[in-house]
C-alpha cells in the first residue's frame, strides 16, 4: 500500500495488528528547556546495540513532548512493573503536572528517573531519526539498574503480567551500574 492510498480504516486496522505483539511499558522522561521533568508512556522501546550500549524509542512527532526530547541531551526509559498500570496511565494521559505526587531522582544526565521502577535505563541523547510520523530517539545508556519485579505487559489494549524468574546468568542487580 502505498503511503498516500492509507485510509483511516487502514490505520485503525494496521494499529490492531500491531498490537497483537505484547511489549512491556516504558515511561521515558526529560527535562525540558526550563529544566521541568517531563515524561510519557512509550511501548516502543527496544535495544539497539551492547557495545556500544545503544537503545531506541519513538516519540510521535504529534505529541507535544517532542520538542522536550529534541532539546534535551538526556532522557531515561523507566521499565514498569505490574504494580505500576496507574504510572503507564498517569503518563499516557494529559495532565499539567504527570510528576505530581511521583517519587524521582535524577539520573547522570540529569533526566529524571522513577523510583521503584523494574528497571531504567539513563541515556544520552546520541541520534534523533526522522520516520514518518514518529522521530526515532537512540540513546546512549549512561547508567543503568533493574531489579526482579515482574513486567507490566501491554497487549491489544490491555494490560497484563507475567512471572519474572531469575535466570542463573542473570544476577539480581541491588545498585545501578555505570557504562563507559
């Protein structure tokens, strides 16, 4: 199909079909130009790369967090837990002030970092990517920390979880590591 045959049923169908692949959910947050925490629930999320220590995610170019993300020069992915649907829904939702009440310290860059959250990643902004209607965000992970929480999971519109089992290669983590 070609980009301009996309009919609004086309997007809505595409929308559902992609949405058949359950993701965790991620809550990516910066500071703005004014130095405020700002922040936004994002299921596109993955790594790019190990070494160097490269992840991505996609902020549509429609949300006005955007220019958020293209000033600053950090930004962290806070990987929830199954507790945590009310954080995914607080951020997914407009409000003033999504930090309101929300526990927070800040990362190495500066960007703000969720407390108790499974995991987070502290990132560097190291490239911004035009695609679509979407601009692809890589970071450079700065810091990182997790810990064996189970994930929150986002599938066909739904939330759900599942059990977290520690591999014997995969230690617990009880303090954030800092990557080079």
């Amino acid at each position: 199909m070609s980009e301009s045959a996309a009919t609004t049923s086309d997007i809505r169908e595409l929308r559902r079909t992609l949405g058949c692949f359950a993701t965790g959910v991620t809550v990516i947050t910066t500071l703005d130009a004014a130095g405020q925490p700002r922040g936004m629930t994002a299921n596109s999320f993955t790594s790019v790369s190990l070494d160097p220590a490269l992840i991505l995610v996609c902020v549509a170019k429609s949300a006005p967090i955007l220019a958020a993300f293209e000033t600053g020069e950090g930004f962290a992915v806070n990987i929830l837990e199954e507790t945590q649907r009310d954080l995914s829904t607080r951020f997914a939702t407009p409000s003033a002030d999504k930090f309101a009440g929300v526990t927070w310290l800040a990362g190495v860059t500066g960007a703000p970092v969720l407390s108790d959250t499974l995991a987070y990643l502290d990132c560097r902004l190291h490239q911004r990517i035009d695609a679509g209607d979407h601009v692809i965000l890589i970071g450079a992970v700065a810091d990182y920390g997790r810990n064996d929480a189970s994930p929150l999971l986002f599938c066909r519109g739904s939330y759900g979880a599942i059990a977290a089992e520690t591999a014997p290669d995969f230690p617990a983590v009880s303090a954030a590591a800092t990557v080079n």
